[in-house]
C-alpha cells in the first residue's frame, strides 16, 4: 500500500479520520478550513514554484531542491505533530528515490512562525514506526470516536459524533 503524506499527517491527528479518509469518505472540500488553507497555500511565497508533485506521496508546496529544502504552508499547527509527519515522509520518499532533501521548513504565516524538520536517522526510525502503524490501522476494523478539543473544526465531526 504507497501511503501518503497527508495519511502521516492524519495518523497523529486522529486514527478515525485516517481510516475513514482511506476508505473512501472524503469530507475535506466541503470544509472551510481547507479550502482556507488551500487559498493560503496559493497566495504566500508567490515568487515561489508551487504544487510538484511527488508521484503518489503527495504535493509539495514549494522546493529548493539545490539546498536540499522542502516548504509546506499551513493555515494553523495540526495537533499531535501531524504536520511534522507528514513532511518527514515526504523527505523519507524524495531520499528514498536519489533525491537530496535534508530538511523540511513548515510555514505558519498567520502566526509568523516557521518549524524545521530535519532528516536524520531518528526521522527514518519515525517515518518507518509511522508507516507500520498506518497499515495496521488501515488493515484494522474502524476505530472508535474520540471527542477532543479540536474535533469541532473537523470535516468528519458530523460523521463521527451525530
């Protein structure tokens, strides 16, 4: 099963969503908040090369990939070290596949505020415990709903918590 970036990220964020998300049920673009990031994401770093691809992992935001970086912009911080994740697999695949990436930076424009993740051995050890542990969610029954503090500004609150 290839995993993506945004499954990393969801896997920290909440077991449930990451299930329910590869199983078909996507509610994130009736959501406002993404498509509010979405908007961010198009708007910031406009001298930038943005959206590449980076087969089925996922888009990156923007690179430079002659210093070995990789930028993500985010609207706010995604609980449980979902973003930190998912940009640690994106340089997991790109090293994986001959690509230099040393580190990633995480943008949070709205808060002035930048994250470096860096690529290291304990980044492989935790993109490799990530991975185990997304596939055996996935492989797994539905997990049950947990109400948290964040759940309100979910997609799938509806779905989970009728």
């Amino acid at each position: 099963m290839e995993l993506t970036g945004t499954d990393l990220n969801y896997l920290h964020v909440c077991p449930r969503k990451l299930w329910l998300f590869r199983h078909g049920i996507r509610l994130e673009h009736e959501n406002d908040l993404v498509q509010l990031g979405a908007l961010l994401g198009e708007t910031s770093f406009s001298r930038e090369e943005k959206e590449i691809p980076i087969g089925e992992a996922g888009v990156l935001d923007w690179a430079d990939f002659k210093d070995g970086v990789i930028h993500e912009t985010k609207h706010g911080e995604a609980p449980g070290g979902g973003d930190e994740a998912q940009v640690r697999y994106y340089l997991y695949y790109l090293n994986a596949r001959g690509i230099r990436a040393s580190r990633a930076i995480l943008h949070y424009p709205g808060k002035r505020k930048t994250v470096t993740v860096e690529w290291d051995e304990a980044a492989l050890r935790q993109v490799e415990s990530d991975r185990d542990a997304c596939e055996r969610l996935l492989a797994g029954p539905l997990p049950a709903a947990i109400r948290r503090s964040y759940c309100r500004r979910c997609a799938y609150e509806e779905l989970c918590f009728l």
